[in-house]
C-alpha cells in the first residue's frame, strides 16, 4: 500500500503540471502554408535548400547529392547542374555572391577524417572543393550557415548537445584542396518541445537538420525535425549568435523528415522533407513561414539586470501561471500521500 501512494500522487501531480510545463517553455502551434509541391523522384531525398535572387535550388543527401536541382515557383525541376566533385554525403546547400555552397559534411559512422564545402558556380557548373578538419575528432553534421562576415558555419547533429564550429577565414578564401581547421566556439541544445514530426524512433526535437541565413545577413535559423529557432544578427556573426538563446522558436509544420531551410529574398523561410519510410507516399510539400510570423522577439532576451540590494521583483505574469500550477501540483501529491497514509493507519 506505501509502495502504490507514491506512483498515484507523482501520476496526478504530473497530470496537474504538465499544462504549467508547457507555459513555461512556451511551446507554439505549428505554422506555415504550403509554397509548392515537388514531383520529381529525383528530389524524394531532398535534404538542403538555398536562393538565389528568386531562384530556388535544392540537393538530395546520400545517394543523390550527384546533382543540384534548379527549381520554378511550382517546385517543378527546369535544370539539373552536375556535382563537380564526387560526394560522400551532402547533406545542406548554402550560397554567397552568387555561388552555390554544398556542405559535403554527413559522417553517420563519425569515420571521416575531412568533410568538406563544393562551391559551384550555377551558370557555368565549374566547381572545387575546400576540404575541413574538426578539432575535436569526427561528427556527423547536417546543417551549414554562411553569415553576413563570408564565413561557414556547421552545426552538428548530436543528441546530447550539438557543436558550432567555424573558420577564421570566409568560404571564397578557403584554399583548395586544403584542410582547413575548424574552430569550435559554442554548444547549441535544441529544447524537447514535443512538437509533433520527423521520423519515428527518434525524438524529432533534439537533432539539428538544416539551417539558412536571410540575404541580408541579419536573421539566422538552425532547423530540427520538427521546430525552427531563429537569431537576429546584427553584425554577420552567425557563429557568435549561435552561442546565445534563440531569440523565438517557431514549431515547424510535422513533416516525415524535415532536413531543409532557406530564406527567400523576402523574407519568407522554406521549409523541405524527405519522403520518409513510405516510398509509396507523394513527396512532401515545401512550406513556408512568412517573415512577419517569425520575426525575432528581442524581448525574449533581456539584458541581464545589474547586480543591486534592491528586492527582487515580482513574478510576471509570464511565469506566474507555472508557478501557481507548480504549487497546486505539489498540494495535489501532498494531500493524496496523506490521505493514503491516514488510511493505511486506520487499517493496522
């Protein structure tokens, strides 16, 4: 009778608190609408998205990184541009000053002892490749971002906590075929939202999949499965910015396995998946959020407040209602435990 008090009460005081948790962490119903939908086989494993002017171009991962697909408003195929270098496994498509930036940086194994950038030039298909090491050993990666400053920036994709690793030097200057080193300057942990999408088996929410910087250079966005977390970037340190709180998180509309991110020249971010498990199914859609929906909240961030004998203040209201549902919850387990207790006693 003890051993049961303490799995019911811990069962109604997490039914209690659950709602509270979801306050506190500000959880946000999916967004985003439909731009257009892809037809072509040849973009089922479609894993990274970039534009260029209006142009939208996309790249497939592992097994069909051979070739970069040129899009049309409908997300039909008008071009395909040759790969200049035999891949490993490309798993994002960057771009800066016109050129197209694969990121050759998928390692499922963590065996490579390079990874490396394909720029490649759309018009004329030339291309080279600029090969990178981490300092830390292997990682598998499948996000890259090119701030305002030129230079890259890879995110890994690691469960427990993903690392941020730059260059000194911008893309146009990494030397061919290199290695260049890479730095590691900060840990990004993406939040267990819940947010429904991506495979299954697998918690969506922890592993970063993509990312996309806006033209201007101002606005960067790390992808998971299943959320997109956005930074305002004031001074084309994409790197830096990554090492700070995300300035909002929007949930992302549930897709079989979203890779892909690239901001138009409005604004707008696309969105891309995979097909997924069922090869039966129809291609996904690529959605899009609109600018004006997931514009940074500065507020989110506040600076931090000076260090006084002043008492603190009070609550806001926007962590008032978890700690008022915290508190109910905790009354909740303490008077089921005592109530079971008292009855126990009786029963002696």
């Amino acid at each position: 009778m003890r051993r049961a008090a303490l799995p019911v009460a811990v069962a109604v005081g997490a039914a209690v608190l659950a709602p509270g948790i979801a306050a506190a962490q500000g959880e946000a119903a999916a967004q985003g609408e439909v731009y257009c939908t892809p037809t072509d086989p040849g973009l089922a494993e479609l894993s990274g998205l970039t534009v260029i002017g209006e142009t939208v171009y996309a790249i497939g991962d592992s097994g069909a990184d051979n070739r970069v697909a040129q899009l049309d408003p409908s997300c039909a195929v008008t071009r395909w541009i040759p790969n200049p270098v035999d891949p490993y496994d490309v798993e994002d498509l960057a771009s800066v000053d016109g050129r197209l930036v694969l990121a050759d940086i998928g390692d499922n194994d963590r065996r490579r002892d390079t990874v490396g950038l394909v720029r490649l030039d759309p018009e004329t298909g030339a291309g080279d490749l600029a090969r990178l090491t981490y300092p830390d050993g292997a990682h598998d990666a499948e996000a890259l971002l090119i701030g305002g400053d030129g230079r890259p920036v890879i995110v890994t994709k690691d469960g427990a906590g993903s690392g941020v690793y730059t260059t000194d030097v911008a893309v146009a200057d990494l030397p061919t075929p290199g290695p260049t080193a890479l730095r590691r300057v900060a840990e990004f942990v993406p939040d267990d939202t819940g947010t429904a999408g991506g495979p299954p088996l697998l918690v969506g929410s922890s592993l970063v999949t993509g990312g996309a910087v806006t033209a201007d250079g101002t606005l960067a966005a790390l992808r998971t499965y299943t959320d997109v977390y956005l930074w305002s970037v004031p001074d084309g340190d994409v790197a830096g910015a990554l090492g700070r709180p995300a300035d909002r998180v929007v949930a992302a509309p549930a897709r079989p396995q979203g890779e892909a991110a690239a901001f138009t020249a409005d604004g707008d971010l696309l969105l891309a998946s995979e097909l997924g498990l069922d090869s039966a199914a129809p291609l996904p859609p690529v959605d899009v959020l609109r600018a004006a929906d997931i514009a940074p909240d500065r507020t989110s961030n506040p600076a931090p407040v000076a260090d006084t004998e002043e008492a603190p203040a009070e609550p806001t209201s926007s962590i008032l209602v978890p700690l008022v549902v915290a508190a109910a919850s905790v009354l909740v387990i303490v008077g089921v435990t005592a109530l079971l207790v008292v009855r126990v006693f009786r029963r002696r």
